[in-house]
C-alpha cells in the first residue's frame, strides 16, 4: 500500500503526534508499504529542510486554524494516488481540507485524534470549548463522521472520546500505538548526555521529558520532588522539552522558593543520542500528567528499560500497572508525592526487576511494528467491508 500522511507540522518540537507518524511511516516502510506527507510548514522551515522523509510543505497556514488554500487543490490532484490517506490530529484545517477534497472519492481517509477528543479540554479550558462548539457541527464533527475510521491509540482513548460533544458519530477502531525500538548504541548515549550535563554526574536522575506545559503537571513534579526527595541530596530531577508556553520561568521560580533549584537540570530540547542517552542514564521516567492520550515518551522510556512513574491520566496506565514496568498515582502534588517516595523506597533488586519488565512491556504491546500491522489489517477490512455494500457497477472503484 501506499500511504498519505496528513499533518499540520513535521516540527519535533510539536511533541508526540509528529513523532508518531514517523515511527508508524518507518515500521510502515519495513513492512514493504510505502508513504509521503503533507504539511502546512513553509518550504524553506528549518524542520521542513530537516525532515528526513518525502514531504511536501504547503504551508505556511494561516492563523491557528493553519487554512492553505494550496491544501485542497493539491489533495485533490494527488490523492487518488495513495491508497490511504491518515490524517493526524483534530482541529485544524488538514482534517477539513481532507474531507473535502476525499468525500465520494475511491480514496479512503483515516484520522488519529491523538487525544485531541479527551474531555479534560473541556474541563481545564471551558471557553475555548466553547469556541470548539461553534465550530465542531459543521466542520470537525463531519470531518470524524465522514472518515472510514477514527483510529484510537488505546480503549481509554476511545471511551473519553465519546465525552466531549454530545454530537458525535463515527466508525471506530483501537489499533494501538508506540514506537520503534531505539537504533542507538547504549553506552555512546550515556556517555554524550554525561559529557553534556556533567553536574550530573554520581547523581540518581528522575527524568522527565516532553513539552513543558500545564497539562503535563511540571509544577505537581517539582513540589513533589521538594517534599519527597529533600533527605535524598543525591536525587536530581531533569526537565528536558521545549518551553513552548513560556512556563519555564515561572517554574524556575516555584523551584527556587521550595529550595531545590540547584538540583533542577533544564536540559532544554534533546533529540538523538542525548534523548536516548538521558532515557537511559535515568533511574525513573516522570510523568505526572492531567492528561495524556498514550505519552510517546512514556513508551521511549519502556523501550530503554526505563521504569516510569505516571498518573492515571496517562491512557496506557493499566498496561503499565499490570505489567509491573512502573508506578501509578492520581494526578495531585500528594499523588506525586506518593510515586516518588515509593520509588525512593524500592529494593534495588525491585528495581532492577522492573527495568526488566518495562523492557517486557515494551517489546509485548507497544512495538510500532504491531501498530503498523494493525493499520494495515484495519486499511484492508474497512475497504473490503465497503466493497461488499457498494452497487456491483461501483465496485471497480473501491
């Protein structure tokens, strides 16, 4: 098969959905399939120039709708060459321009909301749920409605989805998600994230690593490390991520006031070896988050043998629980709190044993590999099923 991947940019700095499209086009790819994307970066955008992968970069998109009127043209002169066209995220105008220009075509959409659908947005920022309102019955809705399926990383991803507007219709499917195993070499990683942050060195490193922003509980991690971890000088806490809100100071500040800054690393953005190598140079990966649809990072760390500490927002939490590869709490300071003392107070021969079970858990449910195959299998059912519905005159055309 050859795939069309829709997204709205191929910046890392986005965080997970980009990261994932990736890694399924690649487990895609070793499979024999074959894939492009389209996004609505600038040509000439350092992370377009970067992108390793056949893109095709319209942008840039206006507003943060991101509308392209080259979009739809394009769609409309070049999808009938892919036999399956993803589209990867909820609420902007790759979604629209994709209906539209696909609606009665022979060539399928899918879509992967990637937890854009969690009715936590509607709780934490009731307003712009409400501008979501006004815009979801005539464009978001349809776009869902319309798609062969609405593809979901995890059934707790597709139960919450259903909480968030009362309209809401769509053939779903849970097709899994995660990544592909790092390609590194351990020891080369581990030695350029300690030769690059060497205040580290002789140090235990909780780790977290994603964007930094409200919803992932960056403030609840840092007063939890306060109280937790303040007879434990030898523990260090690492923020690595882009500041995207313009947080990073204001965090700074709380660290300051409780006393621990000077055992905060503000790594900033790692990528290649430095990510892998502080996945594997970290005693724990933290992730405290209020919401979290399947947390790529959550899954890197499992890939590096990395135990993770996590709230029960974070979708895959059961998987992780019962599969004994880390800790589960309510997203709270106390919640935190309670992750990390447990750490503290883990046997290093527990311990040792849990890094062998995320690896476990890791290779058994979230392998990019199994997730292509599921795509795959999902792909070919949907167009056989609406083959057999079709008049015989249209079938042809499937």
């Amino acid at each position: 098969m050859k795939f069309l991947h829709v997204i709205a940019s191929v910046d890392p700095a986005g965080g997970g959905p980009i990261e994932g499209a990736t890694q399924l086009h690649r487990a895609l790819s070793a499979l024999g399939h074959t894939g492009e994307f389209v996004s609505l970066d600038e040509a000439d955008s350092p992370c377009a120039k970067a992108f390793a992968e056949t893109l095709h970069p319209l942008g840039p998109g206006r507003g943060r709708f991101g509308y392209s009127p080259t979009l739809l043209p394009w769609l409309e002169s070049n999808a009938a060459s892919f036999d399956a066209v993803i589209v990867n995220g909820l609420w902007q105008y790759t979604g629209l321009a994709t209906r539209q220009a696909l609606r009665g075509s022979s060539t399928p959409y899918f879509v992967f909301p990637h937890g854009m659908l969690d009715p936590w947005f509607k709780r934490r920022y009731p307003v712009k749920h409400l501008k979501k309102w006004m815009y979801w019955p005539w464009a978001e809705y349809r776009v869902l409605r319309d798609a062969r399926r609405v593809l979901f990383t995890c059934e707790e991803e597709r139960l919450l989805a259903r909480q968030s507007f009362w309209l809401y219709r769509c053939k779903e499917a849970v097709v899994s998600f995660g990544t592909t195993a790092p390609n590194d070499v351990p020891s080369r990683s581990i030695e350029a994230f300690r030769a690059s942050f060497p205040q580290l060195q002789d140090k235990r490193l909780l780790l977290f690593l994603g964007r930094i922003h409200p919803k992932k509980g960056c403030d609840l991690l840092i007063e939890a490390f306060a109280r937790a971890c303040a007879l434990h000088p030898d523990v260090c806490l690492v923020f690595a991520g882009p500041d995207q809100e313009g947080w990073q100071p204001e965090l700074e500040r709380l660290a300051q006031r409780l006393g621990v800054a000077d055992r905060i690393c503000w790594a900033g953005m790692l990528q290649g070896d430095l990510k892998w190598g502080a996945f594997r140079s970290a005693d724990a990966f933290c992730l405290p988050s209020h919401q979290e649809n399947f947390g790529i990072a959550v899954v890197e760390a499992l890939a590096c043998a990395c135990p993770v500490l996590v709230s029960d927002k974070v979708n895959i939490w059961r998987e992780i629980e019962q599969s004994g590869a880390g800790y589960v709490s309510q997203d709270t300071v106390e919640g935190t709190q309670a992750l990390l003392s447990r750490w503290l107070a883990t046997p290093e021969p527990q311990w040792k044993a849990m890094r062998a079970a995320a690896s476990r858990c890791f290779e058994t449910q979230f392998r990019m590999e199994q997730v292509a195959r599921n795509l795959v299998a999902t792909v070919t059912d949907s167009c056989a099923e609406r083959a057999m519905h079709l008049p015989d005159e249209s079938k042809a055309h499937v």
